[in-house]
C-alpha cells in the first residue's frame, strides 16, 4: 500500500507539472508568416495577391502595377523576387522607363520640355530586373523619343535597347503609306541608334534596302536619318534629271552609298561614297560631275575621282563625334566649267554647335571650324570661322535659325568650288508647319557686297505619312521634287 500510495503521488506529481506545458504549446498562436518587407521604393498592387512569403516570393493576379521611380510595370499577372527583384509579367505587359533627357536643366525649362523621356514597351511577356534595370520582351510594341517600332523582342539594358526583326516609323498615322523594316536595331536612348538591313517598303513593295541606317535619338521632336529616296527635277547644268539612291554594304562595318543621275542630253552622273564607321573611319569618294556653287564662278561641275581619307562625325562609334567633325582627305580634282584639274590635300575641323545662352524659347549656339587645303599647283588656302546662331526650335517641322558667320581666309585656291565660304555673311532658315503643308525658307546673305549669295523656297504636303516638297535652289538654279518620310528627317 505504502509503495502503490507513493507510486500514484509521484506520478500526480508529474502530470501536474507537465500539464502546464502541454496546455501552452496548444494554445498559445504562432504569428503567421510575414512577406519580408520589400525595398522601400517598390510599390506592389494587384487585384490578387500571394505568393510564398517565407522565401520573399511575391505573385499578383489582375490589374497588377509594379512602381519604382523612374520605372513602372503593368500586367495582367506578374512574380516578383524580393531579393534579386527580378519581376516576370504576361498578358498585356507595359513597361515605362524615364531616362534624363540629354540637355542641361537651363535649357529644358526654357523649351518647356519634360525633365525625362520616356521609353515604352507593350509585349505579350517581360523578365526584367528592378536593380539592374535590365530585361527582355517579347512581341513588342515600343516607343521611344517620336521612334515607334514593332518587334519579336527587345532586350534593354539601361539605357541600351537591342531590338530583333523590327518595323520601324516615326509617324503616328493609321494609315502611313510606306513601312521600315530592320533586321535588327541597337540603340542608346537618348543618343543614336542603327537599325541593319533596312527595307523601305511602299505599297507593299520593297522599294530599296539599306545595309545600315543611323538614327539621331537625340533631338528635338523627331528622330533623324538620312534616307536615299529618288527625286527628280530640273538643273541650269544638267537640264532635266532623274536621280536614285541606295546602299550596298560590302563588309562588315563598310558600307557604299550610291546616287545615280539621268540627265536631259543623256549622260550618266555618279556620287559614290564608299565608308567605314570606325573612330576615325576611312572614307572613298568617286563623284562625276557633281554641281557645286562658288562665289566668284556662280555655278560648276566637279569630279573627285577619287577622294579617299579619313573621316570622324556623327556616324562613327565614337563620343568624340558627337562634339568633332573632322575629315583629312587627298584626291584628284576635276572642275569642268573652269577646266581646272589638280590634287588637293584638305583637313578640316568644325565643332558641333554649342548652347552658350538663350531667352525663352530661343537658344545662342556657337561652332568654331577651321580648315587647310594645299594644291599641286603650289597654292595653300586657309580659312578659320566661328558661327553665332539664334535657333528657335519648337517641334520637327518648325524651326527658326539666325546665323552670322565670319571667316578668315587666307592663300590661294585653282578650284571655284573651294571659295565657297563668305568673308562675313547671314544665314536664314525658317522651317514652318501650316497644317499638312509645310513651308522651308532659307537664305545667305554676302554682307560684304549686300546682296544675297544663294536662297532656297520648298512647299511641301503630307499625305498619307510621306512628304513631296517642291525645292527652287537660286544659285544653281534648280527645280526640283524632294520625298521626305515624316517624322525622319533628310540631311540637307
């Protein structure tokens, strides 16, 4: 009894110190699982939120909005990793990203323009990564600057965009009667881009191609390229004449640009310029009997045959071009209507214009240029210029620009095309936009002698995203008609 008393008091005993125990482990309540708390700058909505929370896995379901300044994701499903904040989004994904608009804040206010340009991607799924600001779309619909294209898929990096199968335009009409296709475009926002074998295609009908196309990103309203379209028109020197242009790349990074001229009496003129894009690049010239102005021989006919150098400018892969356009050259020059022929070794060197001031809506630019040129007949002419410009620029098509010029010559040149420059002159451009139609006006004016040098009238129409232009040049006296495609700008 004794031991059978003492056995169930202790075994009481352990069942009353252990009770508490037991009771607290099946009451008490655990927190549920909390998502880690994501950068402070992230922002998550969505319609349906879940995920697993444990691992830093965030998914949301219907009207999801993924916001971090200076980016913003929208989808119809979307996952994010907290950690590595990489975000994969499909069904009807858009993609913002604000990159600083390249020009001092003065400047940007004055013009009344946003402190950010925007790049836009809408494709059908999107793996991008917040930190890096770094990804990959597919079935793309994009913009960027007034640059729209469509496109199997895009890769950004920063501010790299690599674009694969693409059509390209810079026009926002429904109904554009021409369309650009590149095989591919590698671009840096707010700088250039080049697009590879480029299809200009009208009506459905591949009208031309061009093995490389650069693209300006970096002004004002438009995205500029030069694009060879035929032309026609009516010349003092050549009478009536249909001119074609195309390209040819003929290695990698070496591409030819080709005009050809059908004249009145019959006869064949040619301007190839065959180039590199290095930093510096060589560059070919072969021209015949291309028209020039003078200043003391109004109007001639001149022939490098050929022209070869080196060349630095907006083209090559360099940031010094951007800034510098140089060119050292050697060629046999031919001038048909003085019958004056020679070689000529030509350096020379021009800054891009540089915004020094403004008031309001106007900017003062300054460019410095300088140039040497010595001849196998003996002679050596130099001429160093500085340029001040008033430049009023509101969008692509208007455009205002006041520039007084003053160069220093000095020597000798046998080529009437070479004394082009004015000792002291104004230059005018007035771009202006009435509704479809356009007006461009421009002028120089000889201070000196009072009278006005050169001038040029254009009326142009735009229909269906194309713009004919009717040109009068007064020197030269020609007549012509221009195609330009809007939105794209022609190097004049």
């Amino acid at each position: 009894m004794t031991f059978r008393c003492r056995l169930a008091a202790c075994s009481l005993g352990l069942v009353l110190c252990l009770l508490p125990r037991w009771s607290g482990a099946q009451t008490a309540k655990e927190p549920a699982p909390q998502p880690p708390a994501p950068s402070a700058d992230i922002q998550l909505k969505a319609d349906v939120v879940g995920g697993n929370f444990v691992r830093g896995f965030w998914a949301g379901r219907g009207n999801v909005s993924i916001q971090r300044p200076g980016q913003r994701v929208r989808a119809d499903e979307a996952q994010v990793d907290y950690q590595s904040t990489a975000v994969k989004a499909t069904g009807n994904v858009i993609l913002q990203m604000d990159l600083k608009r390249p020009i001092n804040e003065r400047l940007r206010r004055q013009r009344r323009l946003s402190p950010a340009l925007t790049l836009q991607l809408n494709s059908s799924s999107l793996e991008y990564n917040l930190n890096a600001a770094k990804g990959e779309a597919q079935d793309v619909d994009g913009r960027f600057h007034n640059l729209h294209f469509t496109a199997k898929s895009a890769a950004v990096d920063g501010k790299k965009l690599s674009i694969q199968s693409a059509s390209l335009g810079a026009c926002a009409s429904p109904d554009a009667f021409y369309s650009l296709s590149a095989r591919s475009i590698d671009a840096t926002l707010g700088d250039k881009a080049v697009a590879r074998k480029v299809g200009l295609n009208i009506g459905g009908f591949r009208l031309l191609t061009i093995p490389r196309l650069p693209i300006d990103l970096n002004r004002d309203g438009t995205s500029g390229a030069h694009m060879p379209l035929p032309s026609i028109g009516s010349s003092h020197l050549a009478g009536t004449f249909v001119q074609w242009g195309t390209a040819v790349q003929l290695a990698a990074g070496v591409q030819s640009d080709f005009r050809l001229q059908w004249t009145e009496d019959q006869s064949f003129r040619y301007f190839v310029t065959t180039r590199g894009f290095g930093a510096p690049a060589p560059i070919v010239r072969f021209h015949y009997k291309e028209e020039a102005i003078g200043r003391k021989v109004q109007r001639v006919l001149v022939s490098r045959l050929p022209e070869v150098g080196l060349i630095l400018d907006r083209s090559s892969n360099s940031s010094l071009g951007k800034v510098l356009e140089a060119e050292l050259t050697y060629g046999h020059i031919r001038e048909y209507t003085t019958k004056t022929t020679g070689n000529r070794l030509n350096l020379q060197v021009s800054g891009r214009p540089w915004t020094i001031g403004g008031l309001g809506e106007w900017d003062l630019d300054f460019s410095p240029g300088a140039r040497l040129s010595h001849y196998s007949s003996g002679d050596t002419y130099r001429d160093a210029y500085g340029e001040l410009s008033l430049v009023r620029r509101l969008d692509a098509r208007n455009r205002t620009e006041i520039t007084f010029s003053q160069h220093m010559v000095g020597g000798k040149t046998p080529f009437a095309f070479d004394e082009v420059f004015l000792p002291t002159e104004l230059r005018g451009k007035w771009l202006k936009s009435l509704g479809r139609f356009s007006l461009d006006l421009a002028a120089r004016y000889d201070v000196r002698r009072n009278s006005i040098f050169d001038y040029k009238i254009g009326l142009g129409f735009v229909t269906h995203c194309i713009e004919p232009k009717l040109v009068w040049r007064g020197r030269t006296q020609t007549f012509g008609m221009e195609l330009g495609l809007v939105g794209f700008t022609l190097d004049d």
